[in-house]
C-alpha cells in the first residue's frame, strides 16, 4: 500500500501529462533569443546605437574643406533719366538687360584649436556609450526574461503540487468509501474527503488562471502575439557555484550600469575640451572661381558698356581671433566642468552601491540556499508523514483529523518549498546580473 501511495504522489497524473505535451516546449534559452530580436526596448536601443555608428562614420568629414558652386540669372527692364554735370539730360525707357553669376567657392577649416580631432574622438565614445547601453538593456531583458519563464516553472510546480494533493484526496475517499462499506466508517469522513477534493479542483482551476496570466507576461516580453501557446520545462536549476570574490573582483569592469556612467563621464571631458577649444582663433582658407556677365541691349550712357564679362580665380586665408563674445565660452565651459564633476560624483555613488549590492545580493543568495536545503529535507519529512497516516487510515488507527493535519503540513511544505526554489533563482539571477554574466551563463 505504502508503494502504491508513493506512486501517486511522486508521478504527475496523466491527464496532466497530456496537457504538457500538447503545446510545443519553449526553452528559457529560446524565450531570451526572441526576446533579443523583438522586444522593443531593445529595439530602441539598438536604433539609437545605429545612429551613433552611422555619425562616426563620418567622423572625418570635419577634416574636409566645404566646396559649394552656385549660378543664377537675373533679368532687367528699367527705366533711366541721368542729369550729367554739363546740363546734359537723358532718358530711356524699357531698357533691358540680364545678368549671370556663376562660383565654385572652396572652404577649409584648418585649425579650430583641435576641436575637430576631439569632437572625432567624442563621436567614436558615443558609439560605445551606444553599445553599452543596449547591452545593459539586454542584460535587464534577461533577467526580466529569467524571473517571468522561472516564474511560470513556479506556478507549473504549484500545480504539479495541487494535482498532488487531488489525488491524496482521492484516495481518501476510496478509503472512506471502503470503511463505509464494511461498517468500519462514518459517512462525514466520505464527505469530508470529498469536500478537500473539491476545494482542491477549484484550486487547480486558480492555477491554471494564473500559468496563463504569467505566459502572457512573458508573451508581453518577448513581444509575440497575445495568447501564443507554449509550455516550459518543469524545473529550476540553481548555480551553487557563485563565489563572492569572484563577483568582487570583476563587478566593476562587468556591470553594465556602472560602465555606463564611466563611459559618460569621459564624454563629459570631452565636453570640457570641446568649449575650451572655442578660445583659441581658428584659421579657414578659402577659394573661388567666379564668372559674371552681362548683356545691355541698349544704352543711354555711351561709356556705358553693352558687355560687361569677368571670370578669375581667387584665393585666401581668414584668421578669427575671439576677443569677447559677452562671456558665453567662459559660461559653457564652467558648464561642461560642472557636468564633469557631476558625472565623476554619479560614477562613485554608483561604485558604492554596487559594492552594497553585491555583499546584500550575496547574502541574500547564501541564505536562500540555506533555506532551499532545509525545505527539500522537510518536504520529504512531510511525504513520509502523509505516507505513514494514510496507511494508518487505511486500517482505521487514526482519525480524520490526523490525516488532514498530514495533509497540510504537505501542502505548506510544498509552498515553502517551492517559493524557497524560485526566491533563490531570483537571488543568482540578481548576483549575475549585477556582475553583467547573464548572457555568458546561458
């Protein structure tokens, strides 16, 4: 009898079975795939990281000199009267003529105080602040990726733990029914039994409720379509193997947020020298090629040409020298000194939390280990229990009230048991997470 019991609450029934199979499995590492392609924060991110690139692939334009050709035509229809000095008097009217303006003008800025070479040099930490940013994005999909699909494994347990306790229920009604039936039994306990079952099944209907609502959560996540179907494997396995130097020793090359605010603060330097190359006088060379004609059809000035054409190359050099300019380079460039100061404050505060948040994740992590290990010893306290008094049901050596104690302290060793198991994935999630190795670890 004892084997049989064991049967039943060690092996998922088959209808469940069934239901597992129906749908197509989804791995944790498949959901985190889709993520990475769909979900639209990274999207975003990853967007914003292309347009950084796109910028610094024309980093060197600002090294090139400026070559711009302009024509145009312009046609006239005036009337003229002229008084000249010796008391002559003329007058025309209707005069026509047109003009055309034709230059290739050549501009070169060589020398802005190295502005152009910093600005290059802020283009390209742009393009790695991108990249940084979009991998903690991916980092806290992850995770959020992590905690959803270990979350519906949870609730799949807590099914799995239910169905458990329906079939105890179940076998405790054949047991009442048994007792009823040779006169050993009290009819309540049949009902009883049967109400446990019933209130069980109305659980089990919860459950079910629940699996969806956390699927489509992570439907949301990995943005697929609402109500795509799938089902996730049934366990949660736990990495015992973090240590505590280790996540020390290369938290602050690895995290992610933190190499985001080291990477802004070198741009605010940048920033710093970018204003301060605005002191300095800038040297532009320019050249022009220009062509200019025009045609008079008639005259009333005889020294007045009816063709008037000139065409030449120019060329040159412009020195700008600022002198004052109401003290705005001055206030910009105690502007970008303040926002350095700002960002070397924001990275060590950042450093110091992290420092905190690893030694609490650890210990957080240690002590839902600690936790877990005493819960699986408890679960199997619990099993044997129940084992023991629904054998001692069977030959009516105990009473209902045994047998029901039994069965809750099974079911909350289940709770326990299974919260113990997801509170500690979380808590490894969190400490990988902060060490920036969620991608590596998969």
């Amino acid at each position: 009898m004892i084997k049989k019991m064991k049967l039943l609450i060690c092996f998922v029934p088959m209808a469940m079975l069934h239901t597992l199979h129906a749908q197509p499995l989804l791995s944790l590492k498949e959901a985190i795939a889709t993520t990475l392609q769909n979900n639209f924060d990274i999207q975003l991110l990853r967007n914003d990281s292309a347009v950084y690139a796109l910028n610094n692939s024309f980093a060197k334009s600002a090294f090139l000199p400026r070559l711009n050709a302009s024509t145009g035509i312009l046609f006239n229809q005036n009337n003229q009267r002229q008084k000249l000095a010796d008391g002559t008097k003329k007058e025309a009217n209707n005069i026509r003529s047109h003009n055309v303006n034709s230059s290739v003008n050549l501009n070169w800025l060589v020398f802005d105080g190295f502005k152009m070479f910093i600005t290059r040099d802020k283009l390209q930490e742009y393009v790695t602040l991108g990249n940084l940013v979009l991998k903690n994005q991916v980092q806290n999909s992850i995770a959020q990726v992590i905690n959803t699909y270990y979350g519906i494994v949870k609730e799949k347990q807590q099914l799995k733990a239910i169905e458990e306790q329906m079939s105890l229920n179940e076998e405790r009604m054949k047991q009442a029914q048994k007792k009823l039936s040779v006169g050993l039994g009290a009819k309540p306990e049949l009902l009883q039994a049967n109400l446990d079952l019933n209130a069980q099944k109305a659980n089990r209907l919860k459950q079910l409720a629940l699996i969806d609502q956390v699927k489509e959560q992570l439907n949301q996540i990995m943005a697929v379509q609402a109500g795509t179907q799938y089902e996730v494997y049934d366990t949660i396995p736990i990495n015992r193997d973090i240590k505590m130097g280790e996540i020390l020793s290369t938290a602050e090359q690895n995290n992610t947020d933190l190499l985001v605010s080291a990477q802004n603060k070198r741009i605010a330097a940048l920033t710093l020298r970018e204003k301060k190359a605005d002191r300095f006088p800038t040297v532009l060379l320019q050249s022009a090629y220009n062509f200019s004609r025009t045609n008079n059809q008639t005259v009333i000035n005889a020294f007045t040409p009816l063709l008037n054409q000139n065409f030449g190359l120019n060329y040159g050099a412009t020195v700008t020298i600022p002198i004052f300019n109401n003290n705005t380079v001055k206030r910009q460039i105690k502007e970008a000194a303040l926002d350095v100061n700002y960002q070397q404050l924001l990275y060590d505060y950042k450093k110091s939390n992290l420092q905190a948040a690893i030694h609490i994740a650890f210990k957080n992590y240690v002590m839902q280990m600690e936790t877990l290990d005493l819960e699986e010893e408890n679960i199997k306290l619990a099993k044997e229990n129940v084992y023991v008094s629904m054998e001692r049901n069977r030959l009516g050596i105990t009473n209902i009230l045994e047998l029901r104690e039994s069965q809750k302290s099974l079911e909350d060793a289940y709770n326990r048991l299974i919260a113990a198991r997801y509170a500690t994935k979380q808590a490894e999630t969190e400490l990988l997470q902060i060490n920036g190795e969620l991608l590596q670890e998969l």
